[in-house]
C-alpha cells in the first residue's frame, strides 16, 4: 500500500498507466487551502482521466474529458487522506501530475 504524502507545498508525480487501468497516489489535503491540478500524458493520443476521492471511494472530483490530460481546482472540505486516481480510458502513457497551491 501506498504511503500518503502531504501536499502542503508544490510537489509533481509520475507515474505510467496502462490502457484500461488505473494508479491511484493518496495525499493528504489541508481543509480549505485551493489546489490547482494538471495532469499531462506523455503520449498526446492516450484518454486520461482524473478522479479525486475520500478515504470511503466518494468521487469528490472527476474529469472524464476526451483531452489527453485535465486541469482543474480543487478545495478540500476536510483535512485527511485524499485519493487522487489517473485512470486510461484509452490508450497507456507516463504522466506528470503537478499540484500546487
């Protein structure tokens, strides 16, 4: 199992998902600070999605777009572990997934 980091500060992760699948990177969130999320696929013809969930699997965010990649805001309602999956609709690629505040 994945270990949560904080993301109190700017941080980007990386990471391949493959056609069908999904990887999902659990960090914890500050109540009512606004993070801003892009997600980049290396490979411009993949169909990623980004979904932002609780500990429980409620979807508090989804981008299901047919882009590449997705942008995004994103304001906590409560501090804790949030779980942030990048999901292939189409196609496998490496992705860079930057959040900042």
């Amino acid at each position: 199992m994945a270990k949560a980091q904080a993301a109190d500060m700017d941080m980007t992760l990386r990471g391949y998902v493959d056609d069908g699948e999904e990887v999902y990177h659990p960090i914890v969130l500050f109540e009512g600070i606004k993070y801003d999320l892009e997600l980049e696929a290396d490979d411009e013809d993949a169909d990623l999605d980004l979904y932002i969930t609780d500990e429980e699997g409620n979807i508090l965010y989804e981008d299901e777009s047919a882009e590449s990649g997705a942008a995004a805001w994103f304001k906590p309602g409560y501090y804790g572990i949030h779980h942030l999956f990048i999901k292939s609709h189409d196609g496998g690629s490496d992705y860079t997934l930057t959040i900042s505040e």
